[in-house]
C-alpha cells in the first residue's frame, strides 16, 4: 500500500487533472490480423462515435508513432470529423510515447485553465503505415556524426541482453510466457470487459497465446542478429489498434458522475543512449520518484510497456520494483503493441487494476520506452469516492 500523498502538491479540483473513461479496441496482429485491411483514421472514428461524446469536451488530443499515409494529415482531426465530432484535433508523436504524451499534454491544459475537459486518443496501424513510416530517409550528417540514432530496436534488445548476462533466453522466455498467461487470465475473468470494445469479430486481443509453448519458443531463431537470444516470442508484436480517454478536472469528473478515476500527479520524460533506449524508464521513473520524495515501495501499481522482455526485467532490476506490482494483467507481449496507442493502454489497465483493488490513495506509475533513447513515465494517484 503506497504512503499517503498529503505531502505532494494539491491543486484546486478545478485544476486538477485526472485520467479516466478509457475505452480501447481489441488490439489486432499487424500484417495477418483482423484490423489489417481497416484504416486507422477509420478505426479511430469509429471508437470515438462508440463512445459518444462526453458533456463539456473542449479538444482532442492524439497519439501517432508514424503520422503520414493513412494517419496523416493530423490524424486526430480528421478521425474527429469522421466520428461527426466538431472539435479541434492535434496529433502529437513520442514514438511509443505518442498516447501517454497526448495524455500529459492535455493534464497540462487543465492546469493552465486552457480546457476543463479533453479526450485524449492513440492509434496506429502497424499492418498500413510501416515502421519508420512509408518514405524514412536517413539525414547523412546524423548518420555521421550520430548514427547511433538509427539503431534498430531490436538491436537495442540485443544490447541489454550483453549488458545484462543474467537476463538469459530463458528467463527471457519464462516471462514473455507469463505474460501471455496473465493476459488470457485477466480476459477470462473480464477484467477487460469494462475497458474494451471486441471489434471486426476479435474475442481478445488477437497476439495472445494460450498456453504459450516454452518448447517452440526455445526453438525459434534470433530475431535480429545472429548469436542473439530476443526472438518474436520475447518481442512484441507488431499490432493495429485504438484508444481513447478523458483527461479533465477532478471537479468535472464529479460533476459527470464519474465514481473514480487516476489523479494525474507528474509526468517525466527522458533520455538515455538512443543504443539501449530499452532503459528508458529508469531515469524517467526515477526522477519522478526524487522529485516527489518516493520510493519504489510506496507504487502500489506499476504498468510498463513490454516491448522485450529482456527490456521490462532489466528495468526492473534497475528500479528496485517490487515484480509483483508490475503488469499483473499482461504485457504488451501479449496483448500487443500498437505504437502509437499504448500509453492510453497503460492508463487504462492501471485504472482497471487500481479500480479492483479499490484502495483509495494508492499510487501507480505507467511508463514505457521510446525509440531514438528516451522514456516518459506518469505519476498517478487513485481516487475513489
């Protein structure tokens, strides 16, 4: 159980931000999958209109990893007037960051009065839009003087597993595995139902494997060296999907009859070698437990993007968290990874497992890596009446 938190800076309820109303797609398998023919600015519209628009929403704030193609031309507008919504739309890119960032973005607009009350939105599709975008061109003096800017993700995985001996294949393995347990076992008991729309026919998100078979996963080939130990089982998969949320004030959301929500204390982002940029995290999370006088045991929550396994267990270890704590529901490994809305993923199983747990005061912390070396974290409190 976290300490209280009477000694963090309080604002107002008309200026306190909170994360709440969260409402996602079922994640679907790039390239193979059910969303692999659905456009994004589609699948996006389509969440918003399912969702109806809440009393008071003033702007639309969107997550997008690659934003060109089909998810162009400031995705969040045009998704809004897709949905019939007559507001103004932005579209922010962080990367993998893209949704958590959008969600900061528009906590910050509640405390400087700009808007009371925001929908906050991630998407992508990892089947129409490629990675590093439909027409990525190297700058030739970066690539120069820094090509470690352009080291591949995988790579980066690679290079934690030599930085981190112990980190072998199997346990590797072994917690990509659970992953995919925790996640079948959280949609079995409809742990998902209140948060997740099933669409184009999926029952789940679509990447999940139950049981996961350890014995084909030890037999698959490195996925990006040779000599490696990270595989597609311990790497996420690439994977469509939305997300949608409210980011508002604590006083809207009482006024809306909202019965709990995640208090929005701090948001943090860093940097670190774009090389191991899996490690993201760490200053990210640790600068925001400095900043408010916090340690590792008083997170009662902790939700962090699984984009390889070797990743999330370093970042562990490099944190002091406490394993149990952390993505209790599943991962990313297993759910998916659909750049550009994983952050309001995050949120929004932070909420849910918060919300079961039922402690008012908590606290939790969602945070993910982000490509070219940089990590975000946010510092939540749970808050139910």
């Amino acid at each position: 159980m976290a300490r209280s938190l009477i000694d963090l800076p309080r604002r107002d309820l008309s200026s306190q931000p909170v994360f709440w109303g969260g409402l996602r797609t079922t994640f679907g398998v790039a390239h193979r999958g059910a969303l692999k023919e659905t456009r994004p600015d589609d699948l996006l519209a389509d969440l918003m209109r399912a969702r109806q628009l809440t009393p008071g929403v003033a702007e639309i704030v969107t997550g997008c990893a690659y934003p060109e193609g089909e998810q162009g031309y400031n995705i969040g507008r045009v998704a809004a007037l897709g949905a019939g919504l007559e507001l103004p739309g932005m579209t922010v890119n962080r990367l993998c960051g893209s949704a958590l960032e959008a969600a900061a973005i528009a906590a910050a607009g509640v405390v400087s009065g700009r808007a009371d009350a925001w929908l906050v939105a991630g998407v992508e599709s990892m089947s129409r839009v490629p990675r590093r975008g439909a027409n990525f061109s190297e700058s030739t003096r970066v690539r120069e003087h820094a090509p470690e800017a352009y080291v591949t993700m995988g790579e980066t995985a690679e290079n934690l597993a030599r930085r981190y001996p112990r980190l072998s294949r199997a346990a590797q393995e072994e917690f990509a595995a659970s992953s995919h347990a925790a996640a079948h076992a959280a949609w079995q008991s409809g742990f998902y139902d209140s948060h997740v729309i099933k669409v184009h026919g999926m029952t789940a998100d679509e990447s999940i494997r139950h049981p996961a078979n350890r014995d084909k996963m030890a037999l698959l080939p490195p996925a990006f060296c040779p000599g490696g130990v990270v595989t597609a089982a311990t790497s996420s998969p690439m994977s469509d999907g939305a997300a949608t949320g409210l980011v508002t004030s604590e006083k809207t959301a009482r006024d809306l009859g909202a019965r709990n929500w995640l208090r929005v204390i701090d948001t943090v982002a860093s940097h670190v070698a774009p090389e191991i940029m899996g490690l993201g995290p760490v200053p990210a999370v640790k600068k925001i437990l400095e900043r408010h006088h916090l340690s590792p045991s008083d997170i009662a929550a902790v939700e962090m993007n699984e984009a390889f396994a070797v990743q999330v267990l370093a970042c562990v270890d490099e944190l002091g968290l406490d394993p149990r704590t952390v993505n209790t529901k599943g991962g990313a490994l297993a759910t998916g990874h659909p750049l550009g809305a994983s952050g309001l993923r995050l949120l929004m199983t932070l909420h849910a497992r918060m919300e079961e747990d039922a402690t008012s005061g908590n606290l939790g912390i969602a945070t993910l890596c982000v490509g070219g070396g940089q990590g975000i974290a946010m510092l939540l409190e749970f808050v139910s009446l």
